[in-house]
C-alpha cells in the first residue's frame, strides 16, 4: 500500500497533467502491421544520415506482461478478439478483472487512487498489437527462475522482514525515488501512468528521456567497449549501434541492487529500436542471466507516437513519504513502549 | 613644417589610433568561427564543464575552513574569482538579509545537500561534466549531477505547461551563439553554496558562444524583480572533456543524501 500510494502521490501532478495532453487512438485500434513486420518501410533520416527515432512516444497499452495462462501458446489474438476484448474493457465495470487486459491504476484499489480520480478516461485505453502478452515466444511468461536465484532473492526479502519501517534503507527503491518502476531498463509500460518517452540525436549518440523521474540515457553509437566491470550503475551502461534501421542498445554493468525481475548482477540486456511507421515504434528486448533464468527471453512493445510536452516529474524532491512513513513508525514504536509500562 | 605635422600628420597619426582602437576591440568579438553540425548550425555536441569555484560562491571568496572538521582540508572551500559581472549582486535590501541567512546555514539549506534539481544556471557550472546533444529541433542537456535534464525548445518559442525545477527552455541561435530563454523556474533552487537565491519570478536569458574547438564562453543574465534591483550577469569559459572515451557517469545522489534527511528517523535499536 506504502508503494502504491507513493507512485500516485508522486505521480499526481504529471498524471493529472498528462491526462489532458496525450492523444491515444480510440480503443480497440491496433498496429496490427507494426508487430508483424509485414509492411517495408523507410524510416526518415537524420541530418547525418541516421535513422530518425525522434519524437516523443507513449509505451501504453492493454497488453499484458505475461499471458493468461488459459491461452496455453496461443501468441496472437485474431482483430476481432482484440475488437471484443478492447469492448470487454471499455464497458467494463470498475473493479471487474478481466482476463487478457493489463487494466493498472485504472483498476479502483482499496485506497483510491485510480485513474478516474484523475480524470482520466477508462475508454482511452487501448491495444497496440495483437500479441496476447508483452513477452513473445510459445510461453509467452518470464522462464522458470533457477534455484539459485529464488533462493537469493528469497534470502534478500526475509533479511528485510521485520525491518521494513527500521530506516530508509529498508524501503523501496521506487519508494526512495532511486529508481522507479518504469525508469528502469528494460522499459517496461506501467499500464496508465506517464509512459512518456522523449528521444533526441545528435551525432554519435542517441539520448532517451523517461518522463517518470527524469530519467536520462545517452547512449554512444560510435562503437566505444562497455565500461570496466569495476564500475556499476544502477541503470547499468549502455552502448549502442546501428543494424539497418535498428538502433541496438547492449547494457551490461548493473548493480546488485537493481535486480530486474530478481536478476542479478550480471543481467545482460539487448534492446532494439525500430521504427515501423510514422507513428509506430517497435521496442524489443531480450535479457540474458545464467545465474537467474534457464535461457533468455524476450518481450515486444510497441511504442505510439504522442504529443507532448513531457513534464517534468522531480520524485525526490517532492517525496515527503519517507519522512511520513518513519516518522509513523517511531511514534507506533513509543506509543506501544508507553502502553507496555 | 610645424604647420604640415599639424595639418596631416596629427589626423593621420589620429586615424591610425583609431583603427588600431578599432581592431583591438574587433579583437574581442568572437572571431572565431564554431564548426557546423550537419543542418549548418554551429555544433556544440559534446561533455562540457566548468573548471571553477562558482559553485561555492559566485562572488569573489578566499579560502576558508570546510563546513565537515572530520574532512579536514579535503573539504575546504577553494578560493576562487568572481564570476559576477562587477562583482556585486544586486539584492534588493529584504533579500541580502536572506541570503546571509542561507549563507550561515548552508549545509542544511542548501538544495545541492539534499540532491535536489539543480535549476538553471546552477546546473552549468556543478562540479560536475553535462552533455549537449544537438538536432535541429531539439537540444537536450544531459547534467551529470542528479541525472538532471532539459530539452531545449529550438522551434517558435512555447509556453512553460507548469513551474518546474529545471524551468523551461526556448533557444534560437544568434550568429554561432546559443541563446536560450529560460522561464517558469520555482523558487526552491539556488545559485550556489554561498545561499545565493532567487524567487519565482526568476527568468534567465543564456549564451554560449564557441570560443575555440574546445572552449565555449557561458553567459548568464539573470533578472529577478522580486529579489535583484536590476538584472546581473555572470560569464565563465566552458571547457571539453577531451579524454578518450569521456562519458557521462550516473550520480543519482538521492541514496547520498538520505541520511542527511532522513537519518534522525532511524529506529533506535537499528543501528
């Protein structure tokens, strides 16, 4: 709940300005073409001859992460199930899970903090392709986690428990403003919060903006090796390069406290960019973690071109949860020693 | 004779004074000319950073003892020169009595501590390197310090949607120097660790002009009617990192400032 109420706390002013600015396509519309790959297109060019990947892109959609698992392989919806699925959400009523939409913060939670309070408008939202889940592939759901792995986080999680109100440190990453959920690489679309993507070029470099909590790539496409092991970042180390008119984007260096999904520190992640159409852009990753996960696995994303601006969203400076939550704490911790005196 | 040397050689010798006059002032002009990106304009792609002490007071200030005794001279404020034009900020009476008060009370007050967005122009000349990456429609401003950012606005200008830390930003170029129009700054930022501040009828007008391949000369007019009586101006050359493989490295400072702000609410027994 603590998590909740801060990613909409602070997410408010953005949310509710957004809200009013973000031009979707009616619900149900989907870039059936963009996922397939069927149509050839030439994707304008930079000044120096560069695909041209600029603009300002929205990562929303109904699609799911993971498939529901009465689908069993089946990766694709046929347009009319996208049609009567999109219609299943737009008449749904609040609260009503539906199976096959990703719904997020316009599902009305026990404190309400849902989108309607915003303003925003349920029958807004929409599919970007026909695929079933984000993640591509028969399984269409994240591998098994290995052993190893379940146990290291499981280590992580009990070492925290019983600790979570003791300091700062025991809280979310999210929470502490570090890095938030959809700022973190791969980029993954929250269903309805502000998925505002900004890229700028210049040349030998490709710069991402993520709206949520400002968060800023520049990635180098000149070729340059990835920076020494020494070195971790929480958002890892990116370099990039152009195949055709795919930007590649290979990130190595993360910290052991990123952990996407609960992957190590090893996590090797490869993003490709392409722009399918004019208002189409297909982001794709595929991440790599022996020590995690049995064998890679991917996920597909299609981005829409959007209008802006792209707000500025300063989590840190206007986190006063941390404080609150503390400060609860500490007067829970002396009420409960007075009453036991 | 006397009568020529009057006559002719004094306006000569007065003629020559004033072309020479003339060519040394030229010589202060930027003569220089920036190479050009591929859309013609100049190109400014690149790390840049200031190599100065404006950070710690824009003023002219001596060294001094560091707020941290355990830093000992590790920490200890380095002299500098002003990078203030005539030295003097113009603070309205109210405010000079703010801004000795920020200034006592600095380690505390200072947004820099907490990891708070920097604000413009603070954000150019942080001890820390930030990257320019021009397109013709956009420039974006990679800071170092917080993962701090803006887009320049390089279209018909555009009105700021909102107050914001790193306000908002509206260039054009004039000859080979990038002017950008910054506006809708909140008052939360200072200017440096001296506790020079501004409200939030803060509006600052920035030039950067290449001087050579590897310098440019950053300027800033800062005008703030709530607080200055007139408007300022500061000005700094800006240097390239010209290392081999020079990048931009994270400092997400949040995780370092945590203990300042939130320390005192630790659970006692925790620790």
């Amino acid at each position: 709940m603590g998590r909740r109420s801060l990613a909409s706390l602070a997410a408010l002013a953005a949310v509710v300005l957004i809200a009013g600015v973000v031009q979707v396509p009616a619900a149900g519309q989907t870039a059936s073409s963009a996922t397939t790959g069927a149509k050839a297109w030439t994707p304008p060019r930079t000044a120096d001859g560069k695909p041209d990947l600029q603009g300002i892109w929205s990562d929303n959609t109904l699609t799911p992460f993971e498939r529901p698992k009465s689908l069993g392989a089946k990766e694709f919806y046929t347009d009319q199930e996208v049609v009567e699925l999109a219609k299943r959400v737009r008449e749904g009523r609040p609260g009503e899970e539906i199976e096959g939409a990703q719904l997020g913060a316009a599902n009305p939670q026990a404190v309400r903090y849902d989108l309607e309070l915003y303003g925003f408008d349920r029958t807004k939202l929409r599919y970007t392709s026909k695929r079933t889940s984000l993640i591509v592939g028969p399984e269409g759901v994240i591998p098994p986690m290995l052993p190893q792995a379940r146990e290291r986080n499981a280590a992580r999680a009990a070492k925290n428990k019983g600790h979570e109100f003791d300091s700062h440190e025991q809280r979310s990453l999210s929470e502490r403003c570090i890095l938030m959920g959809q700022e973190a690489i791969p980029m993954t679309p929250g269903a309805n919060e502000g998925n505002l993507l900004q890229i700028v070029q210049g040349p030998g470099y490709v710069t991402l903006l993520h709206e949520i909590d400002h968060s800023t790539r520049v990635i180098p496409t000149d070729g340059r090796p990835h920076l020494p092991q020494s070195i971790r970042q929480w958002q890892g180390d990116s370099v990039g390069r152009w195949e055709g008119n795919t930007l590649v984007v290979d990130t190595t260096n993360f910290t052991n406290m990123t952990a996407f999904r609960g992957s190590s520190e090893n996590l090797h992640l490869v993003e490709r960019f392409t722009r399918a159409s004019d208002d189409t852009m297909i982001y794709q990753f595929t991440v790599e973690d022996p020590a995690t996960w049995a064998r890679p696995w991917t996920a597909e994303i299609p981005w829409t071109k959007t209008k802006g601006p792209v707000y500025e969203y300063a989590c840190h400076e206007g986190n006063t949860m941390i404080t609150t939550i503390l400060r609860g704490a500490r007067v829970e911790e002396e009420a409960a020693l007075k009453k036991g005196k | 004779m006397r009568i020529r040397l009057r006559d002719s050689v004094i306006p000569g010798l007065t003629t020559a004074v004033f072309l020479l006059l003339a060519a040394m002032l030229s010589a202060q002009a930027p003569s220089y000319r920036a190479p050009r990106a591929a859309d013609g304009k100049p190109n400014l792609n690149g790390i840049w950073q200031a190599v100065n002490t404006a950070d710690w007071d824009l003023q002219g200030h001596a060294a001094a003892k560091g707020p941290v005794a355990s830093l000992g001279a590790a920490f200890a404020v380095p002299p500098g020169l002003s990078v203030v034009e005539g030295d003097e900020i113009p603070y309205l009476p109210a405010a000079a009595v703010k801004k000795r008060q920020n200034q006592a009370n600095w380690t505390t007050l200072d947004p820099e501590s907490k990891c708070y967005l920097p604000g413009v122009p603070r954000a150019t000349y942080l001890p820390y390197p930030f990257q320019i990456v021009q397109s013709p429609q956009n420039i974006l401003m990679s800071y170092e310090y917080a993962g701090a950012v803006r887009v320049v606005n390089m279209g018909a200008p555009t009105k700021a949607p909102g107050d914001s830390w790193m306000g908002w930003s509206n260039g054009r170029w004039e000859g080979d120097t990038l002017v950008i129009d910054v506006t809708s700054m909140l008052d939360n930022t200072w200017f440096d660790r001296a506790g020079n501040f501004h409200s939030d009828a803060l509006h600052v007008v920035e030039r950067y002009t290449p001087r050579s391949a590897d310098t440019l000369t950053y300027e800033a007019t800062i005008e703030d009617p709530k607080v200055f009586s007139r408007p300022w101006k500061i000005s700094m050359p800006l240097y390239r990192r010209v290392e081999k493989d020079a990048r931009l490295l994270e400092f997400k400072c949040v995780e370092f400032a945590e203990e300042l702000m939130y320390g005192t609410l630790r659970k006692k027994s925790s620790n």
